[in-house]
C-alpha cells in the first residue's frame, strides 16, 4: 500500500481514532497506579509503565495482523469487533481493580498488566484496520500513543461533553469489523466485484449497532412509576448513580422547580421510596 495513497492515510487516522477512543482512559489506570509515588517517581513510572504497555500492544497487534491471514480469523475478528462497537456505546470501563501501589517497579508491573488485559479491544479494531501493514500498526501508535498518555484526560472531557463522539469511533469502528468481514477469503466471493453490495452491506451493519447502542442505552435509563407512586431504576442508571439497596431518599425541589431526590442520612425516617431494579 502506497504511503502517500488515499487508501493508507484514511487507514491511520482510523487507526488514530480507534486508538484515542478504545485507549483513552489509559491515563486513568496510570494515574491510579502511581498515585501513592512521589512525584520525580511518578514521572519514571508514566515514561516506563508507557514503554512496556506500548512494546507488548503492539508485540500483540503485530502478531494478530499475522493470525488474521488465516482464513476464516478475519471474519471471527469482525464479528467479534461488531460486538466490541456495541460494548463501547453501551458500557463504562472499570478501573475499580487498578489499585495504587507503593514501589516504583510494582506501578509498572500493574500498569503494563492492566493496559494489556483492557487494551486487547484495541489490538483487534487496530489489526483490523492496518489491512496487513505491519507499517501502519507502527505509525499508528508513534502517533496515538503521546496522544493517549498525555492528552486522554482532555480527551475523555471531550468525550464528556460531547458524546457524539463515541458514536464516531463506533461508526470506524463498525466500518473497519464491515471491511474484515467482507474481505476474508471466506465471504469474499459473495463481495467480488460487486461494490455497491459491499458497501451497502457495511452500511446496514453501521446503521443497525449504532441504532441498538443508542436503543440500549436509552433502556437504561428509564424510570418506572407505580401505583403509590415508587420509582423503579434501571440497573445500570442505579449502579451509575452509586445506589444502594439500602439508601432512602426524600423529595425537594431545586431552584428552577424540579424535583429531586436527596439520600437521607441512615437514621432518618424515608419520606420517599426507591427500588433498585436489579
């Protein structure tokens, strides 16, 4: 693939995006490793916590662009990536099990351990997308990776602020798994020389996992009211609201006239009633 092509550019900024969107929280579980460190030590950590994670992702994305030649792996990699793009618009990372540790060498060991356990996501959308250029994997992380290490907490506030996003790089997401999935030598028969059939089907495929991304994550959301007036919470908006079975709350009303709920203190008699739906 000509560097300077249109096909190659389009690939590393694909592999850019899904690096920034599946692997911009990696600043999180470094801050959290490092945390309990002095601060000349912190800065060893983040530089040689970065070195290894980035010498074992892309050891394994290397190793991954070389599995998906065999046949059939290219498919079982799309499908799985599909999943991974639906997972993305649906879920939170949990950093709750990166503890901080005390010595210098223990924060490397858990930093290296935790971006290889939570980056394999990444490694399947970036193999995907490279299309067998070892080349492209490199460029893509030379690029991504500062990116990551010192601008992700910029990034996740924009993510933040701006959930669309997220839809974004799920859209490259589901156009990479579409591209996998009609490129093995499994299904490419059924795509040969038939452009708009390809295309069309990819399309469909961005379509239906954004729509049942968005879908799910408006399910979460919903609140049930009873008869007597019991709110009932999904498990998902409750556990993002960190509530438990056995908090109460009671009803007040803010500045501009809604109605919010406030915890009460545990001695204090419930006025209003919430149920967990889990």
């Amino acid at each position: 693939m000509d560097i300077l092509s249109t096909g190659f550019l389009f690939s590393l900024l694909s592999i850019i995006l899904i690096d920034l969107v599946l692997a911009g929280d990696n600043a999180i579980v470094i801050g959290m490793a490092a945390r309990n460190l002095k601060k000349d030590t912190q800065k060893k950590v983040i530089l040689w916590g970065t070195v290894g994670a980035i010498a074992i992702r892309a050891a394994a994305t290397v190793l991954v662009v070389g599995l998906l030649k065999i046949p059939g792996l290219l498919l079982a990699g799309g499908i799985l990536l599909l999943w991974i793009s639906y997972k993305l618009l649906t879920e939170k990372k949990n950093h709750d099990n990166v503890g901080a540790k005390d010595s210098m060498w223990a924060a490397i060991r858990t930093i290296i351990i935790a971006d290889a356990v939570m980056g394999m996501d990444n490694v399947i959308a970036v193999a995907g997308a490279a299309h067998g250029s070892f080349l492209l994997v490199i460029l893509g992380l030379l690029v991504s990776v500062p990116i990551v290490v010192w601008g992700s907490t910029l990034f996740i506030a924009w993510i933040e602020k701006y959930p669309w996003i997220i839809y974004i790089g799920a859209g490259v997401l589901v156009l990479t798994a579409g591209k996998m999935i009609t490129g093995d030598s499994v299904t490419h028969a059924l795509f040969a020389g038939n452009a708009i059939a390809k295309w069309t089907f990819i399309g469909l495929l961005i379509v239906l996992v954004l729509a049942a991304g968005n879908w799910s994550k408006m399910i979460g959301y919903q609140v049930k009211v009873g008869n007597s007036g019991e709110l009932t919470l999904p498990k998902e908006l409750s556990e993002e609201a960190q509530i438990a079975e056995e908090d109460r709350y009671t009803v007040k009303m803010d500045a501009r006239g809604n109605y919010v709920l406030v915890k009460e203190d545990a001695d204090d008699a419930p006025n209003g009633t919430m149920q967990h739906a889990g």
